[in-house]
C-alpha cells in the first residue's frame, strides 16, 4: 500500500490526506462490499462523514464548516476514494456539486438557509444538468424550462443521470428562462424535495457506481420561490461553467486514487501469486503492466493537484473558457485513461480472480468507464483543449 506524496504548498495537505486516509479505511472501506453487491445506499454515511469534519471543508466556520480551499476537499475526495470511489460518489455530488456551488454562487439568505444544514449531512446535496436529450449539449440542447408566475417560477422537464438524484434534499437545479436566448438563457434554482411538482421518475440501476443512488428527476409544473433562483436570471452559464472546471478537477483526483488502489492491489497479489516456481511478480510482463500503471498515475496525479491549485483562485463567475477551462479537462482527460488502463492491468495480473464479481479489482473495472464520460465526456475534454489551443494560437498570430 502506498500513499502519495501530496504537494504542500501551505504546509498542511498532507496532514489532511492523512486523517481522511485513515478514516476512509477504518470507516469506508468496510462498506464497499455490500455497497456493490446490494446496490445498498448507506443512509448514515454523510452523517458520519460529517460528524468527523468531512463535510462543508471549502464552508467557513461561521457556517458550520472548515473554511478550507477547493485543494483541501480534493485530497479528502482522495483519500475516501482509495478505500471507497463508492462513498466518494455519494459525498463528491453533495460537496463540491451541491454545497461547494452554492458558496460560490449563492446569495447570503440562501447560504445561510442551507449551507448550516448540508455541513450537518441534516439534508443530501445534488446537481440536476443532464437532461434526456443534452447530455453533452447539455446547454443548448437544455429543454427543462422556467416561467416566472408572481413570486415562484414554474419548472417543467426531466433530468437524468442524477447522482443522489433519488436520495436528495437539495437540489441545484439549471433550466431555460429565455429560451430563445440559448445557453445565455439559462437560470439556476434550488428545488427542494416535497415541493408541489417534483418527484423521482426512477432509479437507475448501473453497472458501477453501485450504492450510489442515481435516478432520472421530473418537473411537473413544479413550483419554485423566487428568492431560490441563484446568481440571477439568465445568468446560469456562469454558474454552469465554473461549476464544471471545479468539477473536472475535483473528479480527476478520486479517480487516480481508485487507479492507485488497483496498482497496490496488483503489487500484492503478483508478489504472492506464483506460476512456473517463482511469483508472477518476476515475470518480465507483468513486472511492464506495474511499471506503465505506476508511471500513468503519477502523471495524472500530477496534472489532477495543478487543475486543483488553480481552482482554488478561480473568481466569481469565471470558469468555461480559458487556460483553466483547458487545464481542468486535461486533467480529467488524463485521469480518465490513466483508469481504464489501471483497472485493465490489474484484471489482467489477477488473471481468472479478477474476473470474480466480489473481487475488489473487479468492482473498480465495473466502476471505471464512467471515468471517461462523467463532467463530460472524453471527446468533449479533447474539444475543450483543442479549442482553447486554437484560440491562443489565433490570438498569438496577431
């Protein structure tokens, strides 16, 4: 088992990795199994979590939370995610997604109202973009609308892929004012669960990411108060793509850690392993496998502790455009595949075991391809870099 060397560039990272790592493999790893195998949806793990300081780190303590940066929460989603990627894929939505945005963009009253209770794990935190039709269009192929009526909007549409969609309390939920505006015509709203209108049309049952509830939303003439609209109307792009860029790095380094796992995995199962009279470990094949898996992850965890870095300086409304927008991608362009070949490589150094279901090499391949298509997939990161390289080139010749 190995750990990484966090950067420390305020002298406390690695402090923080360390206690969460120790937590995540005292508390969170001992779910893991029953979560893939029952697709079971621990419901006092965000109460725990919170109990021992894990939610609410980028809050401040006036709000109830630790008044970290975005760094701080990514070695936390690190740590959690080498014991559990499980656990992490409840936490991630409802800390960065959910509470981590409201901060950045919501209003005092809203945070006041909410953030308190988030930081407590009292109310699960979720993010509602994706729609049947948009996934990767999700702004201008956006179809759920809104309609100011007096003092409330009236939402109508669907959402899919939701994490903590069906278990969720809060939700930041984005939807069309001006429709004819496009992109530009989009507004944010924090739907709560029991308002007249929304419901869960269903769970969705996936291949990974088990125990994660993940459900498809309707709107249904669903009434929304005003004052939840968040960063005003028509001004949901900017939440949109800040939100996205924080996403993308924050992903990337839960999914290095699970490829991390796999390599300590295959390391210890090739030293005990023996074929032909000696472990496989001396065979020159598999000794390739571990040496390319170790080189990849460090490269990624590299790239994933840049992107982090630089969200943490991200304004107010910036974001989706820009040498961040092309790093945050990068990074999870590359996490992203550096996974795919972690868990491909650990499958095949544990030969027929890793093929078992109930083997945890086998949970984190089932969990593993969402890792190129979740916060956009790997065709839409190679767009957002290729353009952003375009523009500079563009800029440069004139």
């Amino acid at each position: 088992m190995s750990t990484p060397n966090v950067l420390n560039p305020r002298g406390d990272y690695q402090e923080i990795y360390d206690q969460a790592f120790r937590f995540a493999r005292e508390r969170l790893h001992p779910l893991m199994a029953r979560m893939d195998d029952e697709d079971w949806y621990p419901p006092h793990l965000l109460k725990d979590m919170a109990e021992a300081g894990y939610l609410g780190i980028t809050a401040p303590p006036e709000l109830g939370g630790a008044g970290m940066d975005v760094f701080a929460s990514g070695m936390v989603a690190e740590a959690i995610s080498y014991w559990n990627l499980n656990a992490n894929c409840i936490w991630g939505p409802h800390e960065n997604l959910c509470l981590n945005n409201l901060l950045r963009n919501g209003n005092e009253e809203q945070q006041q109202r909410f953030i308190p209770r988030l930081c407590r794990g009292e109310l699960v935190g979720a993010l509602a973009l994706t729609e049947p039709g948009a996934g990767s269009d999700a702004l201008a192929g956006m179809r759920t609308s809104a309609k100011r009526d007096g003092d409330d909007y009236i939402l109508n549409g669907r959402k899919i892929f939701i994490s903590n969609g069906p278990i969720a309390d809060v939700l930041l939920v984005y939807a069309k004012t001006a429709p004819e505006r496009g992109a530009k015509g989009i507004s944010a709203f924090i739907v709560e669960k029991g308002m007249p209108g929304f419901g869960v049309a269903q769970e969705l049952k996936k291949m990974g990411w088990r125990g994660c509830p993940t459900g498809e939303l309707v709107f249904d003439n669903c009434r929304v108060p005003a004052r939840n609209l968040v960063g005003g109307e028509n001004a949901g792009v900017a939440v949109v793509m800040s939100g996205l860029d924080i996403e993308r790095a924050f992903f990337a380094v839960p999914i290095v850690a699970a490829a991390q796992r796999c390599l300590d995995l295959s390391l210890d199962y090739a030293a005990q392993r023996e074929q032909f009279g000696k472990p496989i470990a001396e065979q020159q094949m598999v000794q390739a496998m571990l040496a390319d898996m170790y080189t990849e992850i460090e490269a990624a965890r590299l790239l994933a502790y840049r992107a982090l870095l630089a969200c943490n300086s991200l304004e107010q409304g910036g974001g989706g455009t820009g040498e961040l927008h092309k790093l945050c991608a990068a990074a999870l362009l590359k996490a992203g595949s550096v996974h795919m070949l972690a868990v491909d490589s650990a499958v095949q150094i544990h030969g027929g075991m890793g093929f078992m279901w109930d083997t945890e090499v086998n949970r984190h391949y089932r969990n593993a391809k969402v890792s190129e298509i979740g916060a956009g997939t790997r065709e839409i990161r190679r767009i957002i870099i290729a353009t952003e390289l375009l523009k500079e080139t563009r800029a440069g010749h004139r």
